[in-house]
C-alpha cells in the first residue's frame, strides 16, 4: 500500500528528474502552490506547471531529502536544497527547508512552507530579474 508519506517521497524524486508531468501526474487538479519568490498562492496544475517552466529557465534547483513524516493528515518534507545557475555557479546559499504537504484523497492538494532558512534578498531579486518582466519564476516549493 502507498502512503501519503511515498507520494510525497516520489514527488521529491520526480521534481529532481524534471519530470514535471510526473509530478503533477500526482497532484490534485486545484492544487494550492507557494510562490515563495512573490509571496502569492498559485492555484492549479497549469499554474505550477508555467511556474517550473519559468524557474527552470533561470536556475535548477536539487532537493536532497531527508525526513519525511506524516503528522495527523498533513506529510512533513525537510530537504536540503542547493539551487545551481543555468551558466554553472550556485544561486545563493544552500538551504533547508521544510514543507507541509495536505491532501485531497490520494493527492497532493496544498503545499505550504512551514520554515525556510533566511533567503537573502540579492537571491529574490535576482530570479525576479532573470524571469522577465512579470517577476514570475523563482522557488519552485
């Protein structure tokens, strides 16, 4: 039997390969997504889908995860993440992170960030400059 923990596990997985269908594939159709970059909520799997593919075009980020619980109905993620220019060099400081998973049923329905290492402003405005001018782009959690 999968847990809620696995899907989480395999998303994780998927994120890494960019395999972004793959990930979706495991998402509920009215997700909720932080937009950590612009401080928003996007809503819906074309959303997020548009968001990577702004992110991805700036720098590619790698989770490293660690502990993955389930606590009550929510799964908690913590990953290490270093996030790499497209040109080769690492955008900002590595950081860990810790993210809330709810579901609807079977699939992820909200993802929120429950903590977040200090992410320099310089980090920030830079993916917003590189993502063009709808400041769109950034984080991908």
């Amino acid at each position: 039997m999968t847990t809620r923990a696995d899907v989480v596990r395999s998303a994780y997985q998927r994120f890494n390969e960019q395999d972004f269908e793959g990930v979706l594939e495991l998402f509920d159709a009215d997700v909720e997504w932080p937009d950590a970059v612009n401080d928003s909520v996007l809503y819906g799997t074309n959303a997020v889908r548009a968001y990577w593919a702004r992110h991805f075009e700036v720098a590619v980020p790698t989770e490293i995860l660690g502990e993955v619980v389930e606590i009550g109905d929510a799964v908690v993620a913590v990953a290490y993440r270093q996030v790499y220019e497209r040109a080769g060099g690492t955008f900002g400081p590595p950081a860990v992170v810790v993210h809330r998973f709810s579901f609807r049923g079977e699939r992820i329905a909200r993802m929120e960030i429950t903590a977040l290492d200090d992410t320099p402003d310089y980090v920030v405005e830079r993916f917003r400059r590189r993502a063009g001018r709808d400041g769109a782009g950034g984080d991908p959690a």
